[in-house]
C-alpha cells in the first residue's frame, strides 16, 4: 500500500493534455513531489512531512498549475518562478474568493520548495500574496508587545538541555540519545562541546536580532559576520546585500542584542558547520535559512511561550511587522522606514495603525 492512496497522481483533466510518454514523466514527477511533501515538506532539517490531507487538497492546485502552464506553452515537468509569479498574477483576476487564491499561492510554494531541497532550485518569492482579511491594509497578523517579550524569552529555552554535569546515569543517557537525534550522528559521538552548543547563542541571537531589526526571511539568509558592529550595537548592511532597495542600512540594536550577538560570534568560530562561509547564521544541517525553516522556528517558539495560532497566521513577517507597528508607535514613521529599510515611505503607511491594546486602553480612559 503507498503512502500516497487517496491522491490521484494523473487526473483526467491533466490526461487529456499529455501523451503516453509525457504522462509517466509528469506521473513520476509528482509522485516523487508529494511522498516528499509528506516526509519531509514542512521542515526538511527535521524530517517532518506536512499532513495527509493538507498535501491532498494542495496536489490538487498544483495538477492546476501545471494545466495553466500547458495551456500557455505546451507541456513541461519543470516550472519556473516565472511560471509561478505569471500564474499567481492569472489566479488575481478570477472571480474566486481571496481564500482560494491564497490556497493556489500556498500549493505553488509547496511545489517550489520540493525543487529548492530536491532540484537544487533557488527559494521562490512570490510576487503577490493575497490577504483573506477583507482588503484592510493593517498588517494582518504581527505580534503585541507581550508576545514580543514572550518570544525573546522562549528563544532562551529553545532547543536548550540541562548543565551537562547536572545529569547523570539514565537521565544523562536520555539527553544524549535526543541530542544524537537531534545532530543526527551516533550517541557514542555525542561530545561535551555539542552538549555546550545545544545551550549556546545561535537561536537567541538571530531571534533577538530580528525582533529589533525585523529582518526579512531573504536578510537571515544573506546575513553575514561583516553586517556586525558590536560596539555600537548596529547591523551595517551593505546595499548589495539588502532587499528590495539599492541603499546601505545601519540598522540599531537593543544594547542586549548586541550583547548575545557578541556571545554567539565568539562561539561560532568553534562550530563547524562554520568552518567555510561567512554567513551569520545556518540550519542545524548547514544549509541557508529560508522562509520555510524560519516559519517552522517561529511556530515552535509560538508553542513555547504559549502563544495561541488558532485563528491566525503567524509567520516570520509576523515579527517585522511587529517591529514596524511599534516602532511607528514609538517614534514615527520615518524611523520605522529607517528601521525596516523600506525604500519608499508609502510601503511604511500600513505600520501607521494604533495597536490593538492602545485603542482598548483609551476605551477603558472613557468610562
């Protein structure tokens, strides 16, 4: 019995437009997609596949994607992020509900983040995203300032085991079997030195840098040593290295940013997966950051601080437009352009909103 019974890997629409030979190409292609959505497509450091049903529902868009791609030029197993920006811009002109266009968007992302682990493709940024909160232009989902300080906090505990001589016998046997998981390497390998970086900076630090900075996903990824100016508790970020602007950044850091950020700095030069690049920051496997590893560190540190999600979608941007928000409450809007390193005023606009625990203060000033 497959994993993959219940999904139709060669529908009858998508039959109609291939031949026999092209029919085992796309048949093998999306079979090897999907098993690899449901082993590995929610987080591939892990090994943890998205659910059964969630992959189902999403094969379905993507055998829609594929048709639309047909349709314009014939048959290919092989879609381009010019493909998936061109469809997403033909999914905005339907007549269909922003939930469903946020669905194919989701199911296009899905696809393209099996060839980035499996092809060796670039991460995808998709030119559009749609809101499913009724048009405001309020970003739709960031953090209070309660959640803020919660997530700075869980960043402390995340990932973090006991002293290493605190435990001993079974229960020190325990943590290294968890820990040899965790690094996959056998538990006889397991050192005292992966025991101290397991509790060490790495985590805290990108955390709590972006909490201040609101680093974008694709600014983790390019992050290196030379943007870090610990003494003056800036990040220096040259135009060629930031996003979406051609301008160089000095971005301001809390005075205890900075302070982890020096810890984690004289720690990484004795971690290997260092050893041959200048990045600021890597997954435990040694590979770049992206949107997906970051949005799965964000859940996982959500749980940890108690942070409900129901109802919500808590990503990485979730933490920029927190900073946004707050800073444009603290200061104005100029310093939050300054801070968030938006090249245009008007994109800074949507952060001119009273947060949600200021409007409910001033209603309780009314009585």
């Amino acid at each position: 019995m497959s994993d993959l019974d219940g999904i139709r890997l060669v529908t009858e629409p998508s039959e109609s437009y291939l031949n026999k030979r092209q029919k085992v190409d796309y048949r093998n292609q999306r079979e090897d997609c999907l098993s690899w959505l449901l082993h590995f497509g929610k987080n591939p450091d892990e090994a943890e596949g998205y659910a059964f049903t969630t992959v189902k529902c999403r094969s379905q868009r993507m055998d829609q994607f594929y048709r639309w791609i047909w349709e314009q030029e014939g048959y290919t197993g092989t879609p381009t992020h010019e493909h998936g920006d061109a469809w997403l811009r033909h999914v905005a002109k339907q007549d269909k509900s922003n939930a469903h266009k946020s669905n194919c968007r989701k199911a296009a992302m899905m696809l393209f983040k099996w060839r980035q682990h499996e092809h060796g493709m670039d991460e995808w940024d998709p030119a559009l995203q749609f809101s499913t909160n009724d048009g405001t232009t309020n970003p739709r989902d960031y953090l209070t300032l309660a959640e803020r300080s919660a997530i700075r906090e869980a960043a402390l505990e995340y990932g973090s085991l006991p002293g290493y001589t605190v435990v001993t016998g079974a229960d020190r046997d325990q943590w290294l079997a968890y820990l040899a998981q965790r690094l996959e390497k056998s538990k006889e390998d397991v050192t005292r030195e992966d025991w101290e970086q397991a509790n060490g900076w790495e985590i805290p630090s990108l955390v709590w840098v972006s909490l201040d900075a609101g680093l974008r996903p694709i600014e983790v990824k390019r992050a290196t040593r030379s943007w870090v100016d610990v003494p003056n508790a800036v990040l220096r970020i040259p135009k060629e290295e930031s996003s979406k602007n051609t301008d160089n950044w000095i971005v301001g850091l809390q005075d205890r940013t900075a302070d982890v950020l020096d810890r984690w700095l004289e720690q990484r030069d004795v971690v290997d997966r260092y050893d041959d690049t200048e990045k600021l920051w890597l997954t435990q496997r040694g590979n770049e950051h992206g949107s997906h590893s970051l949005s799965y560190l964000i859940s996982k540190l959500c749980d940890i601080a108690g942070i409900s999600t129901e109802d919500r979608s808590v990503t990485w941007y979730s933490i920029r437009h927190s900073t946004g928000t707050y800073m444009t409450r603290e200061e104005d809007l100029a310093a939050a352009q300054a801070q968030l390193r938006h090249k245009s005023p008007e994109t800074t606009m949507k952060y001119d909103q009273t947060p949600v625990e200021d409007r409910r203060n001033a209603l309780n000033r009314m009585e």
